[in-house]
C-alpha cells in the first residue's frame, strides 16, 4: 500500500494528482463555508456540482441559470469540477495503462476510451494539440475533458501539455455555452418558471438513463 501511493505521487502524473486533491479541498471548503453563510446559495453550487458529475457540463450550466446564479458562478464553478475531474482520473489512468494500478470500476471506461482513440487514430495524428482541444470542446457521449485528455496521452503527448490544453479548451467551451444557454433560460422563464424545471427535469431524466444504460 505505502509504495502504491508512492507511485501515485511521483512524476508529473502524481503532481497532476494532488493539484487535484488541492482543487477538490477547495471546492469542498467553499461549499462549507457557505453553508454556514447562505443555506440557498451552497444548495445550488452543490446542485452544479452533483449536475455535472453525472450528466455534464451543458445540463450543469442549464441549472445554474435556472436557479439565477450569475456567469461568474456558474462557469468558474464548472470548469473547476471538470479540472478536478480530469486531474484525478487522469493520474489514475495512466498508472492502470502502466500496469500499477488497477480500478475495476474504471478499466471498462478506460478501455471504451481506448477503442475511440483507435478508431479516429488518424485524425488525433494529423491535428495533434488542436484536434485535442476541438475534442474536449465538443459536449458530446465519450467526448470532453476526461476522454480527451487521456486520448491526449495515448497520442504521445506531455501531461503538463495535455492538462494545459485541457483546462483551456474546457474553459472556453463553458463560456461559450454559458452565453447560449443564458440567453436561452432567460427566454423561457420569460413565460413561466414552472415550464423551465420541467424542461430539466425531462433533459435530466433522459441523460441520466441513456448514461446508466451505456
């Protein structure tokens, strides 16, 4: 055990690791402090929170606006549990591909990943960093920050390369759909507020079956 975790923190992969430890201290700092100064507020970052881990970043950021959470809140909130994200199971990954360590819990997903790098092999040869960031870009299944950045690894490149990359094109993404999805909220609770919660409501339900499901 103690040389398992040995290896966990060493290199740049074990850095990457407790920078995302330290994030996730953070974030759960945060969310207690405000708990105990705004009961309303902590209930609606941890609602972002729970969103994004199981549904993603564009239901995630849909919440956020429904619940009238500003742009800074919501997208920096995102982006920071995306980073915790992939800065976690990003170290945990490239020691299972090493042969360390092995989590049944995520070798299936691990392996899924593998398949999709194959099969667009090509592509992430000829477009390299820029094929990477249009990958995370994208909000689509077995796309985005995770996905990419251990495709990042498959292809060659460096882990500060591919956490640098990531976290840019991640933060990019979420402002940009930040904007769209604002203007769409704001839209619909125009009409009826009631309207909007069923429309997450049905979005969620959906996404979380078809995730399940895969």
């Amino acid at each position: 055990m103690k040389e398992l975790l040995e290896k966990l923190f060493q290199g740049k992969a074990g850095n990457i690791f407790i920078l995302g430890l330290f994030l996730c201290f953070c974030l759960l700092l945060f969310i207690i402090i405000s708990y105990r100064i705004d009961i309303t507020f902590a209930n609606k970052i941890t609602g972002i929170v729970l969103t994004n881990v199981l549904v993603g970043r564009v239901p995630a950021l849909s919440f956020a606006y429904a619940v009238e959470l500003s742009h800074i809140v919501a997208i920096s909130v995102n982006v920071l549990i995306e980073l915790i994200l992939v800065c976690i199971i990003y170290p945990l990954f490239v020691l299972s591909f090493n042969g360390i360590l092995k989590i049944e819990l995520l070798e299936n997903f691990f392996n899924t990943i593998k398949t999709k790098k194959e099969k667009h092999q090509k592509s992430f040869d000829k477009y390299g960093n820029f094929g990477l960031f249009l990958f995370v870009f994208i909000p689509f299944w077995m796309t985005g920050p995770i996905v990419g950045a251990i495709i990042g690894f498959l292809i060659g490149l460096k882990h500060y390369t591919i956490i640098s990359v990531v976290a840019f094109s991640t933060f990019i993404a979420i402002s940009l759909w930040g904007l769209f999805l604002q203007e769409i909220i704001d839209f619909l609770l125009a009409f009826d507020s009631e309207f909007i919660w069923l429309v997450l409501f049905v979005l969620l339900s959906i996404l979380l079956i078809y995730r399940f499901k895969r």
